[in-house]
C-alpha cells in the first residue's frame, strides 16, 4: 500500500540513479587519484535518509558541496556526521567499501569515529533550534551539489572547484540537471548555497528561476568566520533572507 510521500522519495531516487550513471562516465585526472561516489557504496544510507525525511516539499533547501570524508562519506547522508546521523536522526544503514579505496581514507562507515565537524555543526544547530528532526524537516531540506569525493595521492582531499576546466564543465553539466531536478519535486520558495561554490552553481543550475537564492556561511573549520560562532552568524544570514526560524523563544537559543 502506498504511502504518502512515496511518489516524492521516489523522485529523489530516481534522480540520484541519473546521477550516479552521468557521474559514471566521467574520469579525473592527477592530481585526483582516487574518487569516492557514496550514492552507490552508502547507498542505504542516503535511501533511508530520504525515507525518513524527503516525502514532502518544503521552503527552504539548503545545498551543500560536496561530502566530506568523515560525513557523507562515510554515512551516505549529506553532512553526515556519524554521531548526529545515528543519534538525532535515528538513521543506520549498511555501507559496503568503494570500488578503489584510498589506504589513508578507509570507508568504515557507521562505525567511523572520526567526526565530521561542518556536519556536526550544521545537524548540531538544527537540534539546537528546532529540537526534533521533524521539527527541522518540515521546513528544511539538505542536499549536496556534488555527491563525489576527490583525493590525492598523499589522501588530501580536493574540492570540485580546484578541478581543471574541462573537467569542471563535464562534472558541472551532470550535477546542474540533478540540482535542477531535485529543486522541481521539493518546489521550495528558497534555495540557499552552503557557502560560494553551491551558491554560484545555484544560480547556474537554476537560471531564468524566480526563486529567491542566497548564501550562509559554511560551516566548515577552514573557514574562519565559522570558528567564530557559526549557529547565531547563520541565524542572522537565513533571518536577512526572511526565512523564519520558529522555535527560537523554546529553544532559548541565537
């Protein structure tokens, strides 16, 4: 028997099939030399994720970069700090070991105890605030642009936007349609990028779109205003954008 949401999640599904066959076709070279899609080895893990919370369209969609190597990752889920994933979301899944793994970047996924600080940070702050996963995901949803992850020889990792031209404008290509088309089933009224990269492919991804896009600052430790309060900085950013943030009085936080 059908449930309601089963036709969104679905959706979400089925984009990520599409995504993971253009992204298949794609090579990279030095100094990438290894590369991770979690879409297919965390694959239960971003099913259930979408299970759990993407059945129903919302305002605001939140748009990350790509996975982290201690977070989605690991976990399949966007941002997906081991700790918070397990215990506020109430998510766990099986994660099998990807195609060529790097020996200095080990998939050992829910039983990874590294965290992922920009996940523990952002999943952090929606507990804060809104206090129940429900709660969040009634009016937020959180997606990565790009679901790979990009490693060097010595197990650094590389971001999409240090990538050559040409292979930016091949990887760009297949992950603007996936954005595009998850943007269709959520119909949000905002769409803001987890900092500038996802802001500008936003605004590429959905050109001649009336939707309003804007950018909070990211989460991450390499980013010194982050390091400097980054729940009450982002509260502001959303707030500015006239994004509402129920719960605050409850909470007692910002």
């Amino acid at each position: 028997m059908a449930r309601p949401g089963d036709g969104l999640v679905a959706g979400h599904q089925a984009i990520a099939d599409r995504l993971v066959a253009g992204l298949s076709r794609l090579t990279f070279a030095a100094p990438v030399t290894h590369t991770y899609n979690p879409l297919i080895y965390a694959r239960s893990g971003y099913d259930r994720y979408v299970a759990c919370f993407g059945g129903t369209v919302r305002p605001v969609v939140l748009v990350g970069m790509n996975p982290g190597p201690f977070g989605m990752a690991q976990t399949g889920v966007p941002f997906g700090d081991v700790e918070m994933v397990t215990g506020w979301m109430g998510i766990e899944a099986r994660v099998a070991a990807p195609a060529s793994p790097h020996p200095k970047r080990p998939i050992s996924g829910f039983s990874c105890t590294r965290r992922e600080v920009s996940g523990s940070r952002l999943w952090g702050w929606a507990r804060q605030r809104f206090g129940t996963p429900a709660a969040f995901f009634e009016r937020f949803f959180v997606v990565n642009y790009c679901p790979l992850v990009f490693m060097e020889a010595s197990g650094r990792n590389r971001t999409p936007d240090k990538l050559p031209a040409v292979e930016k404008k091949r990887l760009f290509r297949v992950c603007d349609r996936a954005l595009a088309e998850s943007i269709d089933i959520l119909k949000p009224q905002w769409v803001v990028g987890i900092g500038a990269f996802a802001e500008k492919r936003i605004h590429a991804a959905l050109k001649g779109s009336n939707l309003t896009i804007g950018r909070m600052t990211h989460p991450s430790p390499a980013n010194p205003r982050a390091n400097r309060g980054w729940a009450p900085l982002v509260e502001s950013e959303l707030s500015a954008m006239g994004i509402d943030l129920p719960g605050q009085e409850e909470t007692g936080a910002g």
